[in-house]
C-alpha cells in the first residue's frame, strides 16, 4: 500500500442507495400479508437469527421473508405469495446502483490525494455486481467484501496490507459497523448518517459518542480532512 493516509470506505449507504430498497421490498412484503401483526419486528427476529446462516444481503432476506411467509401460515406454503416473494427479490437484486450526492466528484478529488479502499459487508456476488456497476473501482487500491465489518475484520485487514490503525480513517453511515470497531483498535472513525438505518446496525445509547466525528454529508469529508492537516 501507498505511504499516503489511507481512507476506508463503506460502501452500501455511504456510497449508494441500499436500505430504501430492502425498505420498499417490506412494505410490498406486509401488503401481502396483512394478518401479521407487528410485521416489521416480527421480520427483524427472523432475519437476526438467520444472520449466522445466510449473512448479510439480498439473498438472505429474502429467505428470511420466506420463511416469515410459512411461519405466518402455520408451516403452510402459500404458493402465491412465495413466487411474489421471489419475484420481490429478483426485483431487488437488478436494481440499477443510484449513487449517493457528491460521491463521484469527492472520490475523484480523495483519490489523488490519498489511498482509497473500499470494504463493504454483504453476499458476495451481488457487492461484486454493484461495485462494479458503480463505475467507482477506478478510485480504489482495494475492494474487501467481508461477512462482517468487527475489530478482528478490520485488524485483518489491516495488518494484511501493512497499514497502522493509527493511520486509517474509516467512512460510513453504520456506527456498529463502520465507526466503532475501527475507533476501538486505534484507527479514527467518520460517520455519514444516511436517512434510513438498519436495526440491526443501531447502536446502544451509553456508547461514548462524543469522540465521533460526524458528517452531514460525503462531501463534506474533503473540508474536515484539510482541517486536520
């Protein structure tokens, strides 16, 4: 790796547009299955203990909502719905990449000035897909695609490519997954809000927040990081 400071990159959320499609296929979800009540807490349980099963993304939600499908029957398929489900995520798994504001043009800009990597958690082959639809590869040095985004992963990571936590800042909209652990072993965090957040990505309120940096937007990391110089 370069001897420029590196810059990690999440990339569903921070880069593109992601959970508002997870959203849309729920609600299309609950529209077919009105008798469930307390549907969106009855999915998250399902999909938190699948997690250990399918990992992140597209293909295991949907396996998750299947199964929500049959459970909500009593272990009855309904077949109807079962092929709408699968359609759901079919739907979801072409979905042309929108890219988030500013994201190419701050990319362009960080890329002559530092080392860029991206590291994005999820099913491989659909991260595969859309860092590769994104047209964004050619600002990064490296592409990781984990199964999950903790203090091992990071250190892993890290030491593979003989980088000092102290001298990498990870970006993302996740404080669970793209903050915190990189502030614990040593390296700083910056965190993007995006308008939509998993559940399972929110964080327990007695987390000391105050020593994160937060950013209202992307492009705003090319200001904050000529302030640190």
């Amino acid at each position: 790796m370069s001897n420029k400071q590196i810059i990690g990159f999440d990339a569903d959320d921070t880069l593109w547009e992601n959970e508002v499609f997870f959203h849309q296929a729920q609600l299309k979800f609950i529209e077919l299955h009105p008798h469930i009540k307390d549907p969106e807490e009855v999915i998250f349980q399902i999909e938190k203990k699948n997690i250990e099963f399918y990992g992140y993304g597209i293909k295991g939600f949907i396996l998750s909502l299947l199964e929500t499908s049959v459970r909500s029957y009593n272990n009855q398929s309904d077949f109807q719905n079962i092929a709408k489900i699968i359609k759901i995520g079919k739907d979801m798994l072409a979905q042309p990449i929108q890219l988030l504001p500013d994201v190419k043009n701050t990319l362009h800009h960080l890329s002559e000035h530092h080392t860029l990597i991206m590291i994005t958690k999820g099913d491989l082959l659909d991260q595969q897909r859309k860092v590769k639809e994104s047209g964004l590869l050619k600002y990064f040095s490296l592409i990781e695609i984990v199964s999950e985004k903790d203090e091992q992963t990071y250190l892993e990571i890290l030491e593979k490519n003989n980088i000092s936590p102290k001298d990498f800042l990870m970006v993302g909209n996740s404080l669970k997954s793209d903050v915190l652990p990189v502030r614990k072993i040593g390296g700083t965090g910056v965190y993007i809000p995006h308008k939509l957040t998993w559940k399972h990505e929110e964080v327990d309120s007695t987390f000391d927040l105050e020593r994160v940096v937060e950013l209202k937007t992307i492009s705003a990391l090319k200001v904050w990081l000529k302030s640190q110089i």
